[in-house]
C-alpha cells in the first residue's frame, strides 16, 4: 500500500499549481482508482512537464488525451486551450489513445458543442501512440499532433476581432490578478523579495 512518505519520494517539485494539482490527484487515489483530470495546454510542454507525465506513465495507466476544443470553458476562461487526462492507478502505461477535437473545428462556443460530437467521432481525429513513443518525445504531449489546423491559414476562419480582444483582456486581467496577489504576500512579509 502507498503511504505518503513513498508519494513524496516520487513527486516533481514545481510552481505550476496544475501539475501540482494532477501529483495530488495521482496520490490520493486507491489502486485501480480512476480520474479524469483538465489541465491547460501549458501542462503539456511546461518544465516539469514531462517529469511529472513519466512518473504519471510508470505509476498509471494514462490511457487517453482529450484536446478539447478552443472555447470550450467560454464565458468562465476566455481562450484557455485545455485538455482532459483520463488514467488508472495501479498499472503502468502501455499505449496512449489521444483525441484532437480542436483542429479544424469550426464552433467556439461550448454551448453548441454537443452539436458537432456527431462529425468529430469519426476520421482521424484518434491515435494511439505507444509507450515508447511517448518516451521518445520526453513525455510532453504538445509535439503529439497530426491534423494540419486549416483556420490557421485561413484569416477568415478568425474569430471577430471583439473575441479575440475580449480573449485578450481576459488573459490580461488574469496576469493582473496573479501580480496583485505575489504583491499583497510580498506586502504581507509571507514571501520575501530576493536580494
């Protein structure tokens, strides 16, 4: 049986609260537990990502990645791209099914999603990569794409330019957000500035 002391022994220290997040969720499930975790795309190439998603593959059976598509979390987190882990405790990994319902999907918004499953379910949207492969790329998840995103090239396939700034202030906002807080901890002497 797991205890805490053996979890800690195997966790990444990092300053990504997602990562963190997903270490916490791998540590407090019983053998043969299942989660399903969403997590930003950052969590897919950031520094310790690929630590985390190794430890992750020999502790767990990580056997699907849902890139969901872009919008989905809109009007709570404007243009946040995230991705759902689905995983096992209990055995380690073998292969890894991941599926891109964002390239080339043409709705944004999460309240018509469940009206384009029906045309995501088929082509060749899903693909089974082994543990080797995954290996072979560091366990980052982020370099694991095959469909060329044709609205990439296409300006008119652009959102309007409302959304995108609206996309953009959001994301601002929260980096402002984050800034208020290191500067009310620095204020409050919980952190201290380095010298």
């Amino acid at each position: 049986m797991r205890t805490p002391e053996a979890d800690s022994e195997w966790l990444v220290e990092t300053s990504n609260k997602q990562l963190n997040f997903l270490q916490h969720v791998m540590t407090i499930l019983k053998p043969g537990g299942r989660a399903a975790v969403v997590l930003p795309d950052n969590c897919l190439f950031a520094d310790q990502a690929g630590e985390v998603f190794k430890i992750l593959g020999e502790e767990c059976d990580l056997n699907t990645v849902l890139r969901l598509p872009r919008g989905t979390f809109t009007p709570y987190s404007r243009g946040v791209k995230a991705n759902v882990v689905f995983f096992t405790t209990g055995e380690p990994t073998q292969n890894v099914w991941i599926y891109d319902a964002r390239s080339n999907v043409p709705s944004r918004r999460a309240s018509r999603l469940h009206c384009a499953w029906r045309g995501w379910l088929g082509g060749n949207r899903w693909r089974c990569f082994s543990i080797a492969d995954v290996r072979q790329r560091d366990f980052k998840f982020d370099s694991f794409k095959w469909l060329k995103d044709d609205s990439i090239e296409d300006a008119d396939e652009l959102p309007p330019p409302e959304e995108l700034a609206a996309d953009a202030i959001a994301e601002l906002q929260g980096a402002v957000e984050d800034l208020n807080a290191v500067l009310v901890l620095l204020e409050n002497g919980a952190v201290r500035a380095p010298a």
